[in-house]
C-alpha cells in the first residue's frame, strides 16, 4: 500500500488531536483556537514555499471548506466529548464519495462501496453507548463538519497536479484571513498552560503535519480508497482514550471497531491481493 508512509503517522497524529484541541477551546473561542492555528501552518508552509502561493477558484474554495470544516468541528468540541467527536466525524466517507462522484467522476468500486457500508455501520454501534451523551446541537455541526471535510478532500485531490506546500500554503493563508474577519464575533482567550500545549500540538502535529498528510494521501489515490481508511481513526482514539482514561469499551464498541477494521480491509482487499 503504497500511502502506508502517510497513513500511519496520520492517524497516530489525529487521534490525539481531539484531546488536545478539547482542551485548547476550553480556554478560548473556536473562532480564536483555529485563528492561531492557521497562522501558525501559514508560516510553516509558506516558510518552506518561500512565499509562494496558489490564488484561483479551486484554492478559495479548497480554503473556505477547510475553515469551516475546522470552525464546526471545534464548536462541537465544545459540547461532545473527544469521542463522540472522533466517531461523528467519520461519517465523512458518506459525504465524500458521492461529492468525488459528481466533481471528479471517481466512481468508487464495488468492494469500497461495500467496504464503507460495513465501515459505517461499525462507527455506528461504536456511537450507540455515546448517544446519550451526545447534545442535539453539538451533534448536529459535527456531522456538518463531516460534509466539509468531505467537500475539502475532494478539492484537494482535484488540485493533485499542484506542489502541495504551496496548496497549503494557501490554504492556510485564505483561512487565516476568512479567520481573522470573523474574530469579532468571539475572540476570548484565557491562555494557560493547558492552552498553550492545546495549541502547540494542534498547530504543528494536528494542523500542518495532518493537513499535509491528507493531502498527500488523496493526492496519491481516489476518494474512495483514501476515505475508507479513516476509519482507523476511531480505533486508534478508543485506544488511546483507554491508555489515558482507563476507559474501557464496550463489547458493542469493540464489535463495532471490528467492522471498521473489517471495512478497511475490504475495501482494500484488491490492492492488499496485488
């Protein structure tokens, strides 16, 4: 599997960015967190392209779903749990095949189809003992955040012929600036410890270095094959939220993480055959 190189340290990466970016917005405004955020991956990126950027459609747009995608998702941090953001995030795939379809023309294979139907029906008993915890509200722009994601994605294989630092390099750039406009809606910080490691780890590792990663991925195969391994996301978080929090899951949640591992595996069983 050739996207091997990028996939393991991407998920290892974001299933610790949910932490950390719960408790970076405990101390500040969503719009402020990801203000910081895209900055900081501005400079890195545009240190590395020595300024240069990309400004056409294909960008805006590529820059304005990033921005709102990381908004929602980080709202919804405010009222679901690291968890239950990690499994309503993954409702991603169902969000981008069909866009890739209607955009790019990607139409997936049967085993992916069939690979993500599995996939999603295991986030689904993965999310079934976190219902209720879950807020109406904090759900709802969660999954929303899902759609944008999904909208990105598409735009970031569509831009596949171009260097990506300098995509993201503009990326970031035109969300730092869409970020910036909207800071006078709600612009508190109470920055502490906690914040600053929140921002660091988000900024670098769960911001340039993900975002990057991503790209690199959808960039190197189609929509279908890329998103269905997001689903490792979920299972590493479970992990992890175990090791942190002694959390452990529920035998519904561990059939359920057997499904999503079951997805991957047949949605990939060609390339892994080949």
């Amino acid at each position: 599997m050739k996207i091997l190189k990028y996939l393991l340290p991407y998920v290892t990466i974001t299933s610790f960015n949910y932490y950390f970016a719960k408790d970076a917005i405990t101390f500040s405004s969503p719009i402020f967190f990801n203000l910081i955020r895209y900055v900081i991956s501005s400079i890195i990126f545009l240190s590395i392209s020595r300024g240069k950027i990309i400004f056409n459609r294909d960008v805006i747009q590529l820059a304005v779903c990033t921005t709102v995608s990381s908004l929602l998702w980080a709202y919804g941090l405010l009222y679901v749990s690291p968890a239950e953001s990690a499994v309503l995030s993954y409702t991603m795939p169902l969000f981008s095949i069909p866009i890739s379809f209607i955009i790019l023309l990607e139409r997936p294979a049967v085993l992916e189809i069939i690979g993500v139907v599995i996939g999603f029906s295991g986030v689904i008993l993965y999310g079934l003992p976190l219902v209720h915890g879950l807020t109406l509200f904090g759900s709802i722009i969660t999954i929303v955040n899902a759609l944008f994601w999904g909208l990105f994605t598409v735009f970031y294989r569509k831009l596949k012929g171009y260097d990506p630092i300098t995509v993201n390099a503009s990326q970031f750039s035109i969300g730092s600036i869409i970020l910036a406009l909207l800071l006078p809606i709600r612009h508190n910080i109470d920055p502490n410890p906690e914040f600053y490691i929140g921002i660091a780890y988000t900024s670098t590792l769960g911001g340039a270095i993900s975002f990057f990663l991503w790209n690199m991925m959808v960039k190197a195969e189609k929509i279908p094959k890329v998103t269905v391994l997001s689903f490792s996301v979920p299972i590493l978080t479970t992990l992890v939220e175990f090791l942190l929090y002694h959390v452990l899951p529920f035998p519904i949640q561990l059939f359920g993480i057997f499904l999503m591992f079951l997805g991957i595996l047949i949605s990939r069983s060609r390339t892994l055959l080949s």
